[in-house]
C-alpha cells in the first residue's frame, strides 16, 4: 500500500519537459477546421461582391439562332445566323448599388465571423487549460499531504509497536489517507481529461508545466472598465451583429425598388440571308428600353415589409450584442479586487493552519492533544492551501476572461510573443 501510495504521488504526468505555453496554444486556433472554414466563406463572400458590381457592366454575348424573315421582301429564312449582342444598363435606380453594399456588407460580416469562431475556439482553450491546471495544482497539494499523513503513520506505526493500546491510531490515519488518496485521484482524473480535450481541440499533444500569466502584472489589461468598455465596439461579435444589420439594410433598400424604372441599352448585330447569300453581321439593332413594374400581385411590397422586419430585428440583435458584452465585462472586471481580498485571505488562513498543524504536532507528540485534532490541523492546512491555489488560477483566468470578452485574446497573442507564468509545481 506504501508503494502504490509513493507512486501515485511521484507519477504526474502533466510535469513534462517539453511544454507548451498557453500564447502559442492560443496562436494555434487559427489552424483550426473551423477557422479555415470560416475564412474560405468569408473568400467567397468576396467573389460575391464582384458579381454584384457586374451587374452594370457591358454584357457581351454571341451565338446561333435561326431568324425566319416573314413578310420582309428581299431577306431569306436563316437556319443559322450568328448574331452578336452588347448590352449596358444605364440606370436601374440605385438596384446595383444596393445590391453591391448588401454583398459588401455580408463579407464585412464573413470577416467579423472568423474573428468570432477564432475566440470561441481561444475561449474553450482558456476554459480547458484553467481546469487542467487548476486540478494539476490540487494534485500537488494533495500529494504533500499524501506524504505528510504517511510520515505520520510511520510515527504512530512506531508509537503503537510500544503501546499496544493506540494501534487503533493507526487506522485513523490510514482511513484519513486513504480518502486524501481517492480525493487526489479524482482531480487527477479531471486534470487528464482536460489536457486529452484540449490536445483534441488543438489537434496537437499539449503539455503543461506553468499556469496561467498574470495579465495586470504584465500591464495588458484596460487601466479602468471605461477603458475596457470603449474597446468593445471592436469586439467581433458586436462587428459581427452590426453588419448583420448593415446587411439588412441593404436588402430593405433593394427591396423598395421593386416599382422603380430600369434603362437600358442594346446593340445587335444579325447575319440575314439575301439572295442565298448570307451577310455576317449586317443588320444592326439599337435599342434604348425602360422597363416598370406597375403590379406584381403585391409580391415587391410583402418583401419591402418583410426585410423591414429583418432589420428592425437585426437593430435588436445588435443592442442585445452589446448590452450581453457589457454585462460579462462588468461582472469579471467587479471580480477582480473581490478575488484579490479572497486570495490574500486563503493565504493567511493557510500560514495560520500551517502554525497551528506544527504545534498540535507537538502536543500530540508530547502527549497534550489527540490524534483526531492532529488529523484535523493536517486537513485543515491543506485544505485551505489547495483552495488558495485554486482561487489563484480563477484571479488568472478573469483576467484572460476579460481580454475575451473584448475580443481581443488572438490580438494578444500575436502581439505578445512570451508571457511569464509561475511553475506549476510552486504549490508553498
């Protein structure tokens, strides 16, 4: 049982030589599926762009037809006539400029929605690479008090060979690091299966060894919340939901014109038979057309009101966008001094446990206190120093939560090349 117990507490795999720190994680987002899928539609939205502004270009066009001639003295039926015909629209009433800024609009959007997928992605990393660290600190808390209550067993072991009358001493320590085993192994569980997801994500073997950087120590977060809070307009996922609208209100505008007039020019050019001959291209056709549609069975007005409808709902969508963003910044940022206090509390309480857990040893040594106090100063201590740790990795990751809800964590991350972050393993 000692050995599997030793074992357990000298085996962490998390501890790899090789780690990786939590910036180029973020930078390896950007390889990620959904990522390129998002930045190959955003590609195509592009091309969309160029079709639309085509629509008032010269349209050249070419063929074959067959042109009968009747009651036309003089030209013969043609079984094939190439022709050839060169249009240009002259003026549709603002149908291809709306048309044009819907597209552009809709790219605009295609671009704000990789930046969206790239800090989803940047957000599940945070969130996975937090618990798996947080439950790596834990473990190492737990192994030194896993080795802790074994020095202790082998003390009251020795005590109990002397008095016969205290062997069930040692039961209570073992049952107490039996559970501290068991409470240790679910964390480590917790902490794999976080580093296996995250690995997943990233498409990559991942190893840890540090936590996360400190951030204001770094001086990389907005000096004030109002500061923070005028950066939000830049956060994708209010771009994403302005061009939404923006896209909307081009659609309402394309979709008015449905009883405007259109102008347009054609020029043809006809290859008539005559006298069994035929003449390429000789007949020339100019025409200057406008088209109206005077009543379409009401179709044009029930798409006006229907786009109308998907803009006013756009407008909302935006409003919400950023009323949700404002509420996630003012609750991490609020977090930020109340975890400090809690964090500087934990660390008294900690160093209290810790003085009042050497000096029951001593008493319990001397004959002064029982073992049950003893066990219970030894739980205490480490309770309350895995909790600072544990609070320590929530201080962090606000901090990184906050640089998410600005959008601005793939920014970051590319701006910055390194970060300092405190080993891991520094559990005092």
């Amino acid at each position: 049982m000692r050995r599997l117990i030793m074992g357990l507490v000298l085996f962490n795999p998390l501890l790899n030589a090789h780690a990786t720190e939590f910036l180029e994680m973020i930078r390896m987002t950007a390889d990620h599926p959904a990522v390129r899928s998002a930045t190959s539609s955003g590609t195509g939205a592009y091309y969309d762009i160029e079709q639309a502004k085509a629509a008032d270009g010269l349209q050249v066009s070419t063929g074959i037809s067959a042109v009968g001639y009747s009651g036309q003295p003089g030209y013969e039926n043609n079984l094939l006539s190439p022709h050839v015909s060169v249009s240009k629209l002259l003026y549709d009433h603002g149908r291809t400029d709306a048309s044009v800024a819907g597209k552009e609009a809709a790219w605009s959007k295609q671009q704000a929605q990789i930046n969206v997928t790239r800090e989803e992605l940047n957000q599940q990393v945070l969130s996975l690479f937090t618990t798996a660290v947080t439950n790596a600190r834990v473990v190492l808390v737990l192994d030194k008090e896993i080795v802790a209550l074994q020095d202790l067993l082998g003390r009251v072991q020795s005590i109990a060979r002397i008095d016969a009358g205290r062997a069930s001493e040692i039961n209570q320590v073992a049952t107490r690091l039996n559970a501290v085993v068991a409470s240790r192994e679910m964390y480590n569980t917790s902490c794999q299966q976080a580093q296996a997801q995250l690995g997943t994500l990233l498409n990559q073997k991942v190893s840890l060894d540090h936590a996360l950087p400190d951030l204001k120590k770094a001086r990389l977060l907005p000096a004030s919340l109002q500061q923070a809070q005028q950066v939000l307009m830049d956060n994708p996922s209010w771009k994403l939901s302005h061009f939404v609208k923006e896209e909307a209100k081009a659609a309402v505008e394309l979709a008015s014109k449905w009883n405007r007039p259109k102008w347009a020019v054609q020029l043809s050019l006809d290859s008539p038979k005559r006298n069994g001959e035929m003449e390429p291209f000789k007949a020339v056709t100019v025409q200057l057309s406008s088209d109206i549609n005077l009543w379409d069975g009401g179709a044009g007005r029930a798409a006006t009101k229907a786009e109308t409808q998907r803009l006013i709902a756009a407008e909302a969508d935006q409003d919400a966008t950023l009323r949700a963003l404002q509420q996630q910044l003012d609750q991490l940022w609020i977090s930020l001094p109340l975890r400090e206090r809690q964090i500087d509390a934990l660390h008294r309480q900690s160093e209290s446990a810790l003085k009042t857990w050497k000096a029951g040893e001593v008493q319990f040594f001397a004959g002064q206190r029982p073992l049950t106090d003893l066990i219970s100063f030894a739980t205490d201590y480490y309770s309350s120093l895995a909790s600072y740790h544990e609070q320590q990795m929530q201080y962090l990751a606000a901090q990184w939560q906050i640089v998410a809800a600005l959008g601005k964590t793939s920014e970051l991350a590319q701006r910055v090349g390194s970060l300092p972050a405190s080993p891991i393993e520094d559990v005092r």
